[in-house]
C-alpha cells in the first residue's frame, strides 16, 4: 500500500466484532475520487482473540496513504464523517451484535 509519503493508520474499537464489520461494511464500498493521490484500506480483526468473533471486541483498522498532507487531511475526514454516521446509527439502534 506504501506508493506515497503521507501514511496515517487508525485502530477504532468497539463493543463486538459484528459492529466493527459493520462499519466496515458500510464504509468500505465508497469508491476513492482520485486512487493515484489517496488509498484507503480497511480491515476487521478481533480485539482479544477470543473464539466467539461477535461477542469478542472488534477493531476497525484504517490505512491511509496520500501524495500530499492536504490530501490525506480531506481523505481522513471524510472516512471519519461516515465512521460518526454509522457510530450513531449503531447507538440509537442500540445495536449489540449480529
């Protein structure tokens, strides 16, 4: 994933795997306006290892590289804008698991 010089990599817990993936899932399919200039990669992992994946702690991973500090101050942000939108639906969906 390392093309450019501006890397950032963000860790968001939540309560449950299945909320982490979740976000994941909603965030995710958004299409990067200029992929030559910024990527972004998510992934999910389970935050105590524990075999039970939706009861366990899950851990959004987001990566970020940009061509320019501009560029991955506007790409975080606007990650971070749809992050907030889906943490709010969770709680007032009061959302547990799967």
């Amino acid at each position: 994933m390392t093309k450019h010089e501006h890397h950032l990599k963000l860790t968001i817990p939540f309560s449950t795997t299945g909320q982490a993936q979740i976000a994941y899932n909603a965030i995710s399919p958004d299409p990067q306006l200029k992929p030559d200039q910024f990527t972004q990669v998510l992934s999910v992992s389970n935050a105590s290892g524990a075999s039970d994946e939706l009861s366990a702690g899950g851990i959004l991973v987001a990566e970020f590289d940009a061509a320019s500090e501009r560029v991955l101050r506007v790409g975080v942000n606007g990650f971070l804008e749809s992050l907030g939108v889906v943490v709010g639906c969770l709680r007032d969906l009061d959302y547990d698991g799967l």
